[in-house]
C-alpha cells in the first residue's frame, strides 16, 4: 500500500516517465524514468524503502560524480549515499539543479553534516556533527546565495540571507539562548548589528532581563523595544502616506530619537505635535455620552470631556480634574436642562444636575450647584455651596461660598457676600464685601469690606472700603465714601457721601451727610443734613461732639450746632454757629454785607414789597434796639400797627415818649429856622379836611390840607 501511494503521487510529476526496470533495478547510463529500491547510481539503498530520480540521469561511477536536474530522492536508508557531491542520511528530500550549490534546492532530512545550498530551503531536525552547521540543530534556514561562517546560531532559529556577503543570522553566541529571530542586513559574523530581534521574554542576557521583539537591538527589554540613530533624520517609528516620508514631509505618525511625536508632521518639535485642519487630520474626539466616550482622562478621572445628557441638547464643555457631572440630565425638563455650561477647574460644577447656562472657572467653583442656571462664577470656591440659585455672578476667592437659593447677586472680591445664603439682588464689589449678609437683598457695596457686617438690611448702598461696615438690618442707607455710616447698625434710610461722613452714626435714621467728616460724631439723630467738611460735627464750642441733634440743617465748613438740644436749627455759613433749637443762622460774624434780591417776606409767601411783614402773632412786628437786647426804649412796630419811639408798648399808632419824668422833645423843622413851617393836616368833627401849622409863636389853622 505504501509504494502505490509513492508512485501514485509520482505519477503527477510531467516530467517523470517509467522507461525502463530491471532487477534489482541498477540504473544504467543514459537511462531515465527509472525506480530503484536497491540501489542509486550504483549505490546501495537497500534501507530505503524508494529511491526515485526522475527526468535524465547519467551515472559514470558509483560515487556522486553526475550531473542531474530536477531529482527527487525519498529515503530510509541508514547509509548516507553521495548524490553528486551531496552527503544524504534517512528521511530527506533533495531537490537540485546543479552540483556546486544546488541552487533553489529544497532539503527536508535528517542531516549529519552541513549544506551549501544557494537560494534553497533547509530544514534539519537532527544533531549534526560538523559542518557549516557546528553542533547546532533544530535549524531552518532560507538563503538567496550561501550560508557561510553561520556559527553560534542557537537552536530552534530562522536565517534569512538574500545577498552575497550579507549574512542575516540569528544571534550572538555568548548571550543569546533559545527561542531567536534576528533579522540583520550588512556582512559579519554574529557580533553584527540587527534590525529587528524576537526573542523570548524571559532570557536573561548579560545579567538583564530582556526578550520581546527589538528593531535596532539586540537586547530588546520590553515586549517591543525601539532603539533609533541619534542623529537625524532617523526617527523611532514612521507611519507614512510615501516611500521616503522623512525627505518628503509625508509622515502621518512618527517617534523621533528625542522622544517628540508628530502626527501629519516629520518634524515635530514638541512632545505631541498635531498637522492638519479641522475638518480633516486635526484631533478628533466624539461627544461626551458616556463615562467611555470621548472623555481624556487623567489618571483614572476625567479631564476633558463635553458630556452630553442623552435627552438634552448639551453643548457642554468641562475642563479639568473631575469637572462636570457624567450623570446629570433631565427627560421631565426641557431640551436646555444640563445643558449649555461651561465649567474650568478641579471639580468645577461637579455635582450639577439640570442647570444651564452656568460658567465655572476656578477650584470647586459652582461645586454644589443642582439646578441653578444663569450663573457665572470665577475663582476658587465661588458659589461654592449654590443649589438651586440663579442669574448670579461671582469673581474672585470664595465670593458667594454659602449661597444656595440667593439670586440675581453679584459679588466681586475675596470672601465678597461670603455668607449670603437667600438674599438676591445684592451686588458687591471689593474684598469682604457684604461678607456677613445672609438674607439681605437689594445691597449694593463696592469697597473692602463694605456692608460688611450686613446680615438681613435691605436696600443698602456703600461705596468705599469700611463704608456701612457694621450695618445689621438697617436699610434703605447709601454710604459713599471711606468709612462712610462705618457703625451704623439699624438706623435707616441714611445717605453719607464722604470720608468719615456718619461715620459713628448707629440707629439714627433719615440723615444726610455730605463732605468728609460730616455729622461724624452723630449716633441716634435723625432727620439732619449736614453739606461740607465737619459740617454738624461739633457743637458751638467747636470740641464738644454734636451727637443726638435732629431736624436741622448745618451747611457750610465746619458749621456747628448750638448744642444736643438743636432741633429744627438752621445754621448756614462756614464757621457759622447755631443758636439753638428752632433758630436760622445765616453767615458767620465775619460777614459785612448780607445782599437779598427782589421782595423779600416775613410771615408771608407773596411779598409785595422790597421788604414784606406779615404778623398773626403777639410779638412786635418790627424792632431796633440801641442797647442790648431786650431794649426798653427801642423803635417798635407792634403786632397791631403801632409805632413806638421810646416804649415798647405804643398805646397809640405813633408814640414817641422819654419816659414818665423826663421831658419829650420833638422837633419839627430846621430848628431856628424862622421861614420854616410845620404843617397837619386832619379832620374835625364833621370829617372836613383841616391843617394847622405855626408861624412863629402863631398858630394858624386853614380849611384844606397843607401843601
């Protein structure tokens, strides 16, 4: 069974013909097509179980001295028979074409010596004994010319040569063991370069550990170990669109020596270097919809992600150490919820649900917000503790930390509107700045700690740094200025425009103080305005502080009340001096000249004279003192009409008197003057008009009025 299936599988050769058998089947000289069990050219296989040579054989002796092409020898022999100068042993199968190197010879066997084969196959599985082959077995080998000098190959290798002098060997002898492919191109021994080693993992190579596949080592430490020339243009690892990408600037991937990476570039000069336009070649990453997709990590968290909820439109963008929330999203809400928000910075936004439209850039910026929206916060901590708070904008180290529901409050400035938990409407600007409001509203307060101490006022204005510091829960107050209304507590609806103006005021409400250092001194007065520098600040001796005044008016520089009695006191003038509850006071003693233009009234709104009194009282209307007040013998005009010279009371409309023992003088005319008359006129009895007058010592009386 076993020879059919041999010449069976013969007989599909084209070139082999059965010409001629005899036995014991000797080949004879130009014969061909021949089968011997026993012998070879005169060579005995009687081991063998066939012997078969096809196409034309000649044999001349019985040692392999002929010249045959094409052959096939199959045997089990234990002798190694010579076939033209090839030393065969059991188990092989030859094929050749010429005697000196058997080019493009396949060789399959069982081998005690070495091979010169040229572009031929080998493949041994026996020890040898000599040779080309030294003591190595368990070889396989391709070559395109010779194998020549291939010592220290270690066992179970493969050898690729495709040139005359360009042995490509497996490894060196001294440090490679077992279990090597090692491709090189250039000629030597096994001390050469190589361009690419495979070896096993676990080989131990001058004291290393070494193994895995190395390209430019032979060495290699890792499952994949690169080593590239340390000059230029030899780059680790090329990826490329052309044939010569480092001439051509064609690389689409590439690992310089230096270690920079370049994608779309040859030439990187940073450690990622990325060539190409956005709609083409230019980093891409899909959106956010999951914790797996399109997410750069860091470690094992996110970095850089845009997160889009599935049922929302998205367009989120989160940038930084565990920024954003990869569970938020809303299907009871609307398209926007979760969506539209910006966040920058380690945990930025990190608990968000369905808020929109948020901005966060900073450490933990916006950190607890749920559903707020609309809300901008930049800086470490800003809106820190926001839940459900809208429309709010912070800026700056921890502004609006304790926020959580407060809206519409904008706070710019470490620790601005710290505490603010519901308040809205605030503003503040500046370092502390309404640092202690919680539910205040409608504050606004521009300077370092400015509100400061706020907690429920509503209301309230302070510009300049201290400016409404202490205020509580006063409100409706405006304070521009440093330390303008600085201790107010809950006095209300008070307006202090300058350094230091109301700066001591506590409770007191409706004051007005413009100029630095106005009403500084008040505490619980109301009801003041004070216009200039210390005006209201003093009483009249100028030292004594002016604290508990209401109702009245102090304008000009340094005007002073009387004392904390005033009430309803006017005192106009710089320097100028009070005199006490419900007085005016215009100018100060300095003044010369007081100048009224147009009718001036006096107890009447529609003066219709330069000078216009009207009295409803009991005291005089009008009064000229020579002495100091009261004056017993002034020029009076009293409530009722009457006209007193001498007297302050006037019994009649005109009465001129020197007192009850003295003499009254009147004179009338030039005196010594005898041409001069004095004339009356008046009326007798029955209303006619009459005049008298004295010529002299002659009394002369007409009957019509003098003219």
């Amino acid at each position: 069974m076993k020879i059919k299936i041999i010449i069976l599988a013969l007989l599909l050769i084209p070139q082999i013909s059965f010409a001629a058998f005899a036995a014991p089947w000797i080949a004879t000289s130009s014969s061909q097509g021949w089968v011997s069990p026993n012998k070879i050219n005169g060579v005995d296989q009687t081991a063998r179980a066939i012997s078969f040579i096809g196409s034309f054989f000649t044999a001349t002796s019985t040692t392999a001295t002929s010249t045959f092409a094409g052959n096939i020898v199959i045997g089990n022999g234990y002798t190694a028979p010579y076939l033209n100068g090839l030393l065969s042993t059991p188990t092989q199968v030859q094929l050749t074409n010429n005697v000196a190197d058997l080019t493009s010879n396949l060789v399959l066997g069982n081998t005690d010596q070495g091979i010169y084969s040229t572009g031929g196959i080998t493949m041994v599985n026996a020890r040898s004994t000599g040779g080309l082959f030294g003591t190595y077995y368990g070889y396989l080998g391709f070559s395109g010319n010779n194998f020549a000098a291939l010592t220290g190959l270690p066992p179970n290798s493969m050898v690729l040569n495709t040139t005359d002098g360009s042995i490509v060997q497996g490894a060196t002898s001294a440090n490679n063991a077992s279990s090597t492919i090692a491709w090189a191109v250039g000629s030597g021994y096994v001390t050469a370069n190589y361009d690419m080693v495979l070896r096993n993992i676990t080989t131990q190579v001058s004291g290393a550990s070494t193994g895995g596949l190395g390209l430019g080592t032979t060495t290699p430490s890792a499952r994949l170990a690169i080593v590239a020339s340390t000059t230029a243009p030899y780059p680790y690892f090329i990826i490329a669109s052309t044939t010569n990408a480092v001439a051509t600037q064609g690389a689409v991937f590439q690992v310089n020596n230096n270690g920079n990476v370049g994608i779309g570039t040859a030439n990187p000069n940073y450690k990622l270097e990325i060539n190409g336009s956005a709609s083409t070649t230019a980093l891409y990453l899909p959106n956010t919809t999951g914790a797996n997709v399109g997410i750069i990590y860091k470690g094992t968290t996110p970095f850089i992600h845009d997160f889009k909820p599935v049922s929302n439109s998205g367009f989120n963008t989160f940038v930084g150490f565990d920024a954003g929330n990869l569970t938020m999203g809303s299907t009871t809400g609307g398209a926007t919820f979760s969506s539209y928000n910006t966040a920058v910075g380690y945990q930025a936004l990190k608990a968000n649900t369905e808020g929109s439209y948020n901005t966060a850039e900073g450490f933990r910026s916006l950190y607890l917000n749920t559903t707020g929206s609309q809300n901008s916060a930049q800086g470490t901590y800003s809106l820190f503790s926001n839940t459900t708070g809208s429309s709010n904008s912070a800026q700056g180290y921890a502004p609006l930390y304790s926020n959580t529901t407060g809206g519409s409050n904008s706070a710019q400035g470490a620790f601005s509107l710290f505490n603010n938990t519901t308040g809205g409407s605030n503003s503040a600007q500046g370092a502390y700045s309404l640092f202690s409001n919680t539910t205040g509203s409608n504050n606004s307060a521009q300077g370092f700690q400015s509100l400061y101490s706020n907690t429920t006022g509503i209301n309230n204005s302070a510009q300049g740094t201290y400016s409404l510091k202490l205020n509580t829960t006063g409100g409706n107050s405006s304070a521009q200025g440093f330390a303008s209304l600085n201790s107010n507590t809950t006095g209300s609806s008070n307006s202090a425009q300058g350094a230091y103006s109301l700066h001591l005021n506590t409770t007191g409400n409706f004051n007005s103080a413009q100029g630095a250092l106005s009403l500084f001194s008040n505490t619980t007065g109301s009801n003041n305005v004070a216009v200039g520098y210390q005006a209201g600040r003093f009483q009249a001796d100028g030292a004594t502080a002016l604290t508990t005044t209401s109702n009245s008016i102090y304008i000009g520089e340094g005007a002073r009340g009387f004392n904390n009695s005033d009430n309803n006191t006017i005192v106009i003038g710089n320097d100028a001096i009070g005199l006490g509850a419900n007085t005016a006071v215009l100018g100060n003693s300095s003044i010369t000249t007081t100048v009224l233009q147009g009718n001036v009234g006096i107890g009447t709104t529609t003066p219709y004279a330069k000078l216009s009194v009207t009295n409803t009282g009991t005291n005089p209307s009008f009064i000229v003192e020579d002495s100091t007040s009261p004056d017993s013998t002034p020029f009076i005009v009293d409530a009722s009409g009457n006209v007193g010279i001498g007297t302050t009371t006037p019994e009649s409309k005109f009465t001129v008197t020197s007192g009850a023992s003295a003499t009254t003088t009147i004179q009338h005319g030039t005196y010594g003057d005898a041409t001069s008359k004095v004339c009356y006129n008046t009326k007798n009895s029955a209303g006619a008009i009459i005049s008298y007058y004295f010529v002299g010592t002659t009394q002369v009386i007409e009957n019509n009025a003098c003219k």
